[in-house]
C-alpha cells in the first residue's frame, strides 16, 4: 500500500497556513466568534462554504503527489464552486448555501452563506491545476492562465480593501469577497504558479508557452488597473450624490407631512404619502429604498443584507423617519458595466489568444524543422567519405566521424594544433575569425591532406574537413549512391525529371520513360518538346522564374504528351544551384490530374442539367398554373351566375351543388398558387440582408389581421438571412395557427430568442392540436388531416414552409404548446453560412 508523504516545502507552508485559517473560521461560526469571521466592522465575513472549500484547496495542495486523491478533492472544490456560480446566474437557491451551518452574519452579504462570485470563481480557477493533468500536452496554456486569473483577482481585492474601494472586491450588490479570503487566494495562486513555473523552466518549449499564456491575465489586469482610478472617482460622486439625495428626499416628506397635517402616531393614510413619495423619488432618481419608522421597515424593495450608500433620520414630532438609499443596477459601480471597456478587454484578449495560437504553431514548425535538419546533418556526418570534425571556439574537437579517424589515423587527437603540426599552416588556419572559410593543402602523417576550416554555428563552433588528395572516391560507393538515387526516383510515383538551365533533361525516371515510350535522358531532347504548343508560354515563364527567383517550387497545370496523346498534369518546377560546378539543376515533377478533370467535367455537366431541370419544373409549374386557372375561373363565373341568374328555378339541393363546384374551384387555384409557390421557393438566388425578426413577425401579424390577438415576446434580435424565404415561412405557420383554431377566443404567442448561433422563432396558438403520431406526415405535400369539406386549403402550406426553411440551412420542429395547440419552432443560423 503506498504511504501519504508530505514533503516539506514552500508550497505545503503555504497549505498549512491556508488549512489553519480555514479550521479557525470553521470554529468561528460554530462558536459565534465574530471577530474571526469579520477583520473590520463594514468588511465582508468569510462564510461557512469558502472555509469548507480552503480546507478541501489546501488538501489537495498537500497531496498533489496521489494524484486520484488530489483529483477527487479538486472535483468536489470544483462542483461547489460551478453550483455556486449557477445560482448567482439563474437567481436560484439550491440549499447549498446553508446546508453546513445557518448564518448569523450578514455584513455585505447578498445571500446568506453564499460566498462571493468572484471567490467561487477563484475556487473553480485554482480546481484546474489539481484537475488537469500536468503531463498534460495543454496544460502548459490551461493551468497557467487559470491561476494567473485567481492570482489577479485576490490581488484586487486586497488593493480594493487597502484603498477604501468596494468594487475591487465586491462585484455589483452581491456577497464581497472577505479580506482572508483574497490573502489565502493570493498566497495559494502564488505558490502554484512558482510550482508551475519550478516544473516547466527545465523545458524550454513548454516554458516559454506556459508564459505567454500566463501572461494574458496580467496584462488583462493591468489594464483593469489603469480603470480603477475612474471607476473610484465614479463611485465617491455616487456617494456624495446619494447623501445629498437622502436628505432631498427626507426634505420633501417633511413637507408632505406638514401640508397633510400629520398626527404623532402615523395612520395608514399617512404612511401611505410617506411610501408614495418615497417610490416617486427612488424611480426617479434611480435608486433602491428602505423606508423605517421607528426602527420599523414601513416600505421596501431591497433585500436586508446589503449596507445602504446613503441614510438620512428625519426626527418628526415623537417619530423617527429614517430612509436608507441602495444602488440601482444603472448606478453599478461595477467596471464591467462600461460597455466600451469589456469591447476593449474583449478584443484583447482575444488578440493575444491568437498570438498565442499562432506563436506557438510557427514555434513547433521551428522545432519540427530543427530537429529533421539535425537528424539530417548528423546522417550526412558519419556517412560523409570526406574526413570530419566539429571544434570550439578554442579549436578543440567535439566531435568527428569515422572518416576523419581514417585520414588521420590517430584516434587521440583532441585539438586543431594536433592534426596540423605544420606551423605555418596552422598559422594560416587561426585566421578563420577573419573569414568564413580557409583552405590549405598540408601533410599530415606522410598523407597529402586538403584541410578546409568553416565558420559553424552561432557560437563559435568550426567545421573541419580532411580530404587526401592522393586518393579518389570509392567507386563501390558511388555505385551505391547511383542506385539509391534511381529507387528514390522510380517510387515517387509522378513523372520526374532533372534538367539543366536550357531545358535539356539529364536524368529521368522510370515513369516519365514509361510515359514516351523511350529512354527520356538518352534522347537528350528538352523538357519543352513534351508540352502542348498552348500551354508552352506558361511553362517557359514558370521555368525562368524557378531559376531565377528560388524561392520555392513554381506550380501550374498543363498537357503532358503520352504515348502520342495529351494528358492534364499538375507541374512543379523547382531550381537549385549546384555550388561545385557553379550548373543550375532544375526539378520537373509531373503528376496527371486527368481523372479529377474528367470528375469535375461530369460535376459541371450534372449542375447544368439539374439548373435545365429546375428551370423547367418552373416552367411546367407557370403553365399549369396559368393555363389551368383560366377554365377554373371560368367555371367559377358560370357558377355564380346560375346562382344569381336561376336561385329561384333550383332547388335547395341545386343550389349547394353549384356552391360546391365554386368552393372546388377555389380550392383548385389555390391548390395551383401552392403549386407554383413550392417549385419556385428552392430555386431563387437567396439575398441575405439584415433583418429584424420581431419587426417581420409584426408584419406578417398584421398581414393576417391578427396583431391584436398575438402576443409576441423576446428581444429585438437582427439576424442575416434571406428575407423573402424567412417570410413564407413564417407567414404560412402563423396562417396554419389560425386556419386550424376553432376556439372563439384565439390567442396565438410568438417568442423570439436566440441561443449560440442560432435564432429560434416558437409559434404556438390555443387550437384543437395535432396527435403527435401525425408529427412527422404534416409537413408533407397535400397532406391534411381533415377532410377538404371540412377545412378548405390546398395542403401545400407547411410543406412550402419546410422547404423555405431547409434552404435557410435550419429546421423546424413540432411540439404541444402550454396554450393547448401546437407549437411551431423555426431555429434558423443568425449568419450567413453557419450550420
């Protein structure tokens, strides 16, 4: 069984004290020892829950080596922090406030036992770095920010306690953060960013990313830091304004009270001027109110846990008439209610996020391309047939290759002096500080030995090459390198070339010669006579410009011959100069395109047929609407006149006969105009403007003449989209809801609302409703669920609607309304090409 071992170290320090304070302040609500819970008479009070969730902080500090344990802990410190959070957010009591302890202390408290926002922040902050994995790959760009932000935040607080501001620990008129709270929060966030920093300083990569990202909230803060001199000048003119409010406000009821002649003891009359001035001012100007007579709350609309800005006694006859004065939300002394400041916060941060982003993804194409060139040079190193060697700035050896112990043949040899014994040449050799290369011919063991010294690297280091000049390469080995050049070639797969400055091809692969049926380099022909006479011009521009710019392959596409036909290729031209014969060699890869251009052919084709389908099924559709409806509307006319002309000649029963076929021939051309709107709505171009949504929903509203019984709710919201579409859709949704509503008194409710990146439009209506087994059928075409006699309508409207909607890229969906009927809901994306 492994055993729980806590080393002793700043860190567990820094836990012990953070577990001491936490236990005390425990003890202190059980025993009622106010002084330990509250420094100062008007400070906040550390509640219950933010000691219970130090204990489970310093915990998991001191055993962060048992890593499940630790991990456990930060899950639980986690949850009450997020549970806490979540309550603030959606103004709800879960019972977790004082599931632990009832609270007796209610200074700067919002909520009893609730701790303050910013404190079950910092708690979900600091959870990261015990929940997070350090080995992690990201944790590097998690855990720093993480607690640089809970760093931050208790340093704020401790400022705002120092300096008298309440807005640096207390955000808006919620529970403050206390003053051990924020010194436990700065002394912990301390202790694992030094940790942090102790674990990544030994790895430069991630240490330089772990800093960037830590540096993020600093700066954040340090522009906040820059705003706190205003926001404090702000919140000393709001007190001042607020007293002298007070006292306005204590003036005018005094006033009322003598005008209306009050007794000694109030009576409810009176009492009730006193609220009603009270209400008039504090809408007026802006303020939340306590109104006490007495020592009793006469009128109230703030909770009692929060100190007032302003309090002003008014002594009247035996009566004592105080009134307290609170903040409004339009008097927050909250920063993050300058709009412009959050813009400027936001845009920063999300400027460095990019930076970050982006620094890092050229910082690992660096390293990826160092370590592939050090992999590489260290290849070519031993394998090199030429002897060498890698010296210091004191022309020392580092390193050499089994070659250089071959031209030396002396495996001892630590330093430059030892391999060039000659004086003068050696001499000749230390003026390398003054060039970038120096060559000698010397004698080394009784061997001619050429002897080159090269400037190598960025700190000092040398190149040294030894080469005999009595021997030649082995030609074993240049058979070798030969072939190894032809199996290189031949598995590329594209057609490949090497071609001097004039186009004349030197070497080709196996492929390309498969592709002319002849040896290509035999031919001794150029790279020109195998490209189409159309496309030549750009590939000879292509081909100057390789060689003259080198700054990367020059591409295009062109013909290839093959075998006598001509054959799409892409083309990659790439030059490089060949330092010791001072020749330009030029890469030509070809790689046939011919299938994909024959697919992207067939795709055109398909699109230009189904563009000649879609215009004729509109052109079908006009017809059929137009010639059809001319012979209906003449039916129609002969049936309105047999009824005006003959009523008396027919019968009761000839006479609904001749109402039928009017009423068939209405549905008819109704049924026609469905027709043509349903072919038409998926082929016009959409136009995306923005629009209004709740202004459109009006519109139609009042379209339908049904504005007075529609209740539309939800915010202004402006969305991207194709505003003839998005109509039909709500146009026939809304006439759906009043189509099929018998109910004498129709209401319909439409909520506008968005979420993420989707705007969301709920139509519902108080009707008979839809058996949720038809769900699924309504929005096909022609489908009703009554019979025609019963309800007249074509059955084209919702499926029109879901096709306008499936061309906006969204959906709708059904459901029961709370209202009786159904509900419609069109959720649709806000802009333009998001899905």
């Amino acid at each position: 069984m492994q055993r729980l071992s806590l080393a002793v170290s700043p860190q567990s320090v820094t836990s012990f004290i953070t577990l001491s304070i936490s236990i005390a302040v425990m003890l202190g609500w059980y025993f009622h020892w106010p002084s330990v819970l509250q420094l100062g008479p008007d400070w906040a009070p550390m509640q219950f829950n933010t000691a219970l969730c130090f204990l489970l902080l310093a915990l998991a500090s001191l055993l962060n080596n048992h890593h499940f344990l630790a991990r456990l802990i930060s899950f639980v410190l986690m949850s009450i922090g997020l549970i806490t959070l979540f309550q603030y957010i959606f103004k709800i009591n879960t019972g977790l406030d004082q599931l632990f302890m009832e609270h007796w202390l209610f200074t700067r408290t919002s909520h009893p036992g609730r701790m303050a926002p910013n404190t079950a922040l910092c708690f979900v902050l600091l959870s990261i770095y015990f929940a997070v994995p350090i080995k992690h790959r990201l944790s590097s760009l998690i855990i720093g920010p993480a607690s640089g932000f809970a760093f931050g935040l208790s340093l704020m607080a401790l400022i705002g306690y120092a300096t008298g501001m309440s807005f640096a620990y207390g955000w808006q008129e919620l529970t403050s953060m206390a003053v051990h709270t924020a010194f436990l929060f700065f002394i912990m966030s301390s202790a694992l960013l030094r940790r942090q920093y102790i674990f990544w300083k030994d790895k430069p990569f991630e240490f330089i990313r772990w800093q960037t990202a830590t540096l993020i909230p600093l700066v954040i803060f340090i522009v906040v830091g820059i705003k706190i001199p205003h926001i404090r000048t702000q919140e000393i003119f709001l007190l001042e304004t607020a007293e002298a409010d007070s006292e306005l406000i204590g003036n005018r009821m005094e006033l009322r009270l003598a005008r209306e002649g009050a007794e000694i003891v109030f009576t409810p009359d009176h009492e009730k001027v006193l609220i009603e001035t009270m209400k008039y001012f504090s809408s007026v100007k802006n303020y939340h109110y306590r109104l006490l007579i007495n020592g009793k709350v006469l009128d109230a609309d703030h909770e009692d846990y929060w100190e007032p800005i302003a309090v002003y006694d008014l002594n009247y006859e035996d009566s004592v008439i105080q009134v307290q004065l609170y903040p409004s939300d339009k008097k927050s002394q909250s920063f993050i209610r300058y709009f412009y400041f959050s813009i400027f916060i936001a845009i920063l941060f999300a400027a460095l996020a990019v930076w970050l982003l982006l620094t890092n993804y050229k910082r690992q194409q660096t390293l990826a391309m160092l370590a592939t060139s050090n992999i590489r040079m260290q290849i070519l190193f031993e394998s090199s047939q030429f002897g060498l060697a890698i010296l210091d700035s004191h022309l020392n050896i580092e390193q050499k290759n089994e070659s250089f112990l071959k031209v030396i043949d002396h495996a001892d040899i630590n330093s430059l002096k030892e391999v060039v014994d000659n004086r003068k040449d050696y001499e000749s050799l230390l003026d390398i500080d003054k060039k970038q290369k120096i060559t000698v011919a010397t004698r080394i063991k009784g061997k001619s030995v050429e002897v080159s010294l090269s400037q190598f690297g960025g700190v000092g280091e040398r190149l040294l090459v030894c080469k005999e000049l009595s021997s030649s390469p082995d030609k074993g080995h240049q058979t070798d390198s030969s072939n190894l050049l032809d199996i290189t070639l031949n598995a590329s797969g594209c057609c490949l070339c090497l071609c001097d400055e004039k186009g004349e091809i030197f070497i080709s692969n196996s492929d390309f010669d498969d592709w002319q049926d002849s040896n290509v380099a035999a031919a001794g022909r150029v790279i020109s006579q195998y490209i189409h006479s159309n496309d030549l011009p750009e590939f000879q521009d292509k081909f100057k410009q390789a060689i003259q710019e080198k700054n990367g392959p020059k591409a295009l596409e062109c013909r290839l011959s093959k075998s006598g036909t001509w054959e799409w290729c892409t083309c990659r031209i790439t030059a490089q100069a060949d330092l010791d014969s001072n020749q330009e060699l030029i890469t030509v890869n070809f790689q046939s395109i011919e299938d994909k251009r024959k697919l992207i052919r067939q795709l055109e084709q398909s699109v230009e047929k189904l563009k000649q389908a879609n215009s004729d099924v509109e052109q079908f559709a006009y017809i059929a609407s137009h010639d059809l409806k001319s012979p209906l509307v003449g039916i129609k006319n002969v049936s309105e006149w047999l009824i005006e002309d003959y009523s008396d000649a027919l019968d009761e029963e000839g006479q609904d006969h001749l109402r039928m076929i009017k009423g068939r021939c209405n549905r008819m051309a109704a049924l026609l105009d469905d027709l043509l709107i349903y072919s038409r709505t998926g082929t016009h171009e959409l136009v995306y403007s923005d629009i209004n949504v709740k202004a459109l929903v009006k519109d139609v509203c009042q379209l339908h003449d049904c504005l007075n019984i529609t209740d539309i709710q939800g915010e202004e919201l402006h969305i991207s989209v194709d505003k003839r579409a998005l109509e039909i859709a709500i146009r026939n949704v809304i006439s759906n809801a009043l189509k099929h509503n018998t109910n004498e008194k129709k209401k319909i409710r439409v909520t506008i609302e968005e979420k993420a990146d989707q705007a969301y439009i709920s139509v519902e209506d108080n009707g008979e409703g839809v058996n949720e087994q038809y769900f699924d059928t309504i929005f096909l075409p022609f489908k009703t669920l009554k019979p025609r006699d019963q309800m007249e309508g074509s059955g084209m409207g919702l499926a029109i609607t879901a096709k306008a909607v499936r061309r906006l890229r969204g959906k709708i969906d059904v459901s029961k309304s709370e209202l009786g009927g159904l509900n419609m809901t069109i959720s649709i994306p806000k802009q333009r090409g998001q899905l």
